[in-house]
C-alpha cells in the first residue's frame, strides 16, 4: 500500500489511524523508536519503528484495535517526495 507522509508520526498508529490517542515513548535514539499508546474505548498499542537507512524502516507493531488483538510487522520504503495528484 502506498501512502504519502507528511512525518513519520502516523506510521506509530497504523490500527488507530487519525485517533487522538495518548502516547509514551519509550525509546527514542538516531535509529529506533518504540512507542506505547492508549485510545480511549478504542484499544491500545506498542510500535517499535528501526530505520536501516534514510529510505528504509522496518516497523512492529501489536495491541488491541476494536476489541481484537492484532501483530505485524511492516517493511516501509521512500519512494520519493508526495506528489499532488
């Protein structure tokens, strides 16, 4: 799926897109990122994002979204800048 990033913060909640949810980082270095959340009635997560270059990450990410738990990870690649159309 191809998707257009303004910042990285919507690859932390891919089960709970566009939800105001209240967030923790647990690590934050140069390379690596993990981050727990909570969305209130809706579910929680943990992710877990490690950059292996400036056009590649590699994304963990598990919880409970809609009552149902969920696990994945996720290879996600810069494909180039957003385009308008």
């Amino acid at each position: 799926q191809r998707i257009c990033l303004t910042s990285g913060h919507r690859l932390l909640q891919l089960r709970h897109p566009d939800m105001a949810c209240e967030r923790f980082v647990v690590q934050d270095s140069a390379s690596e990122v993990v981050v727990q959340y909570t969305c209130k009635g809706r579910g929680y997560g943990r992710t877990h994002i490690r950059r292996e270059t400036a056009r590649l990450v590699q994304i963990d990410s598990r919880g409970i979204a809609n009552g149902l738990p969920f696990e994945f990870t996720a290879e996600a690649r810069r494909l180039g800048d957003c385009s308008g159309s």
